[in-house]
C-alpha cells in the first residue's frame, strides 16, 4: 500500500510596498534575521533608575506595548553609550555593512513584552537594529513567520527586515499572553534601534532584498503596505500568524 504524499507547509509570499522618495516600489519581506552578541557595560545605576520611573511612572507601559523612551535626556546619565553604539558599529561591519549605521537614525525604546507586529506600513523603506540593554528576563524576540526565536540578554545586537512579524514572549511560550506579564515582576526590556535603509547596498545585499518585484501593483498605491500572496493582511497580535483583512 503506497503511503499518502507528506503535506508541506508553502511559506506565504511576503511583499513590501514602501515610499523611496515620492514614489512607492516593491520588494519581498526578508526571512533573514542577522544576529550576535556584544560587549557592552551594564548602564550605570542612576540611569537604570531613570529607565524604571520612565516606564512604570511617567509612561505607565503595558504589557504588550512598545514605546519610545527620551534619549537626550539618557544620555546625560549614560557615559558608555559611545562605547555601546561602537560595539554595535564595530559588528555591523563586520557583516560587511559599512558606516550605513552612523548614518541611520536611532532611537531608545522600551517594551514590557511586545504583541506581535510589523512595521512595514511605516517603515517598508528600513530594516531594524536593534541592541538590547537589559539584563536576561526570561524573554525571546520570536519572528513565527520566519521561524526564528532569539533569547534576549544584554549585548543582544539583530537587524531584521521591519515587515517580518515578530513579538517579544516568554521563553517557553509559543505566543504572546498579557497574563505572562504579571505586575509583580520586571519584564521591561530596553534597547536602541537604528533605522538602515534597505535601499542601502550593504542593507539589501546582506538580507538578500530584490526590488521592483511588482511595478504594476505599486503604481496604483499611495501608502506603504504589506500584502500576503498578493493581498492584504493583519497579523494576530497573540500567535503571530497573517490574517486577512474583512
């Protein structure tokens, strides 16, 4: 008796629709995620207080959310910064992206858990950066669609492309659950985040980005997007899996 034909899963096509100047062009969502550690100090004692009144005070962030924290400010209190971007500098070119990060603009951001998401209808025309400063929580950036999972610690360092889906759970967990975050327990994470242009050579070269994959479609739109096999989609907040748009 013959055995019935194994069924595989057929990975969705991912395409991003993104401004480059004043026109809007297209490329596939990257499933490369690039990923390492580096040696940065632990921020000193003064600005991890100030990061903390941020969050659970001033901002009063939830679980789930991702928020942007004030880096001028910061950086009075943060005497190693240099040496962090450096550290982060001195990686990306190693990966052969040249000085496309000095040239990037970066922020400071804060997340208590982070329910899954892209940023593709906002940032189509960048890849992330990102170095995470906080201490291991028990926390992974999980990117369901790409099938990475990448447990964070201080000195974390990852560029992905924005339009991949991804989400900051518990380690152990297979989707995000606010339940997870209990008050009780600091599960704040805090890192900075550079915005490389995927148009950069570099950028494209090492995510293996093509462009202009869909001319025709991109003529008739007027704001960036993300569209799955040819439509448009959401992503659950809690699994991370694409879901049509009603």
């Amino acid at each position: 008796m013959n055995s019935p034909p194994l069924q595989h899963r057929v990975r969705d096509l991912l395409t991003s629709y993104f401004w480059s100047g004043d026109v809007i062009r297209s490329r596939p969502v990257s499933d490369i995620v690039l990923t390492g550690t580096v040696d940065v100090p632990v921020p000193p004692a003064r600005l991890l207080a100030d990061w903390e009144r941020e969050t659970s005070s001033r901002m009063d962030l939830e679980a789930g959310e991702v928020e942007a924290m004030p880096l001028a400010r910061s950086l009075m209190r943060w005497p190693d910064y240099k040496r962090c971007v450096g550290a982060v500098s001195d990686w990306t070119c190693a990966l052969g992206l040249g000085d496309v990060l000095a040239e990037s603009d970066v922020a400071l951001m804060a997340c208590r858990g982070a329910k899954y998401h892209h940023d593709g209808a906002q940032y189509g025309g960048a890849a992330f950066c990102n170095l995470f400063m906080s201490e291991d929580k028990g926390l992974d950036l999980h990117f369901p669609s790409a099938g990475h999972r990448i447990p964070l610690t201080r000195g974390t360092v990852v560029i992905f492309d924005t339009g991949q889906p991804h989400g900051v759970i518990q380690r152990g967990s297979s989707g995000f659950n606010a339940a997870d975050f209990a008050p009780d327990r600091d599960w704040t994470q805090i890192f900075l985040t550079w915005e490389l242009p995927i148009e950069d050579a570099h950028v494209g070269n090492a995510l293996k980005v093509t462009f202009d994959v869909d001319p025709s479609t991109s003529m008739q739109l007027d704001e960036e997007q993300i569209r799955v096999n040819g439509a448009k989609a959401n992503v659950c907040p809690d699994s991370g899996r694409w879901c049509p748009v009603d």
